[in-house]
C-alpha cells in the first residue's frame, strides 16, 4: 500500500463530508446520502485489491 493511496483516500473522505454537510444544511439528506455511499464505493474499489493480495498470502502462508 503506498502513501499516495491514503492520502487519496483522505481527499476522498473530506471532500465526502464537505459536500454531505453542504447538502444536509440545504434540506438534501438523499443526495447526501448518495455522495456518502459513492465515496464508500470509490474508496472500496480502491482497497479490493490489498484485501484480495492479504487473503491470498494468508492462503498461501497456512498451506504450509
């Protein structure tokens, strides 16, 4: 994991609660609702592959 991916997904976070707070002080839960669950998914996406290299090396650490 590189430093360049958590600092994206620092970014990613702020701006997440930026916009959400934004939107809920305009009345617009749903849409902030929306932008929280798209950063979620953003962020995931990002994350997957570690997640799937960590499990294959557990894998392979316990066939010994």
């Amino acid at each position: 994991m590189t430093v360049n991916l958590i600092f994206k997904i620092a970014a990613v976070g702020i701006l997440v609660s930026v916009v959400g707070q934004v939107l809920k002080h305009a009345g617009r839960e749903e849409q902030a609702f929306l932008v929280s669950l798209t950063g979620l998914i953003l962020v995931l996406s990002w994350v997957m592959p570690y997640i799937y290299q960590l499990f294959s090396t557990m894998k392979a650490l316990f066939q010994l």
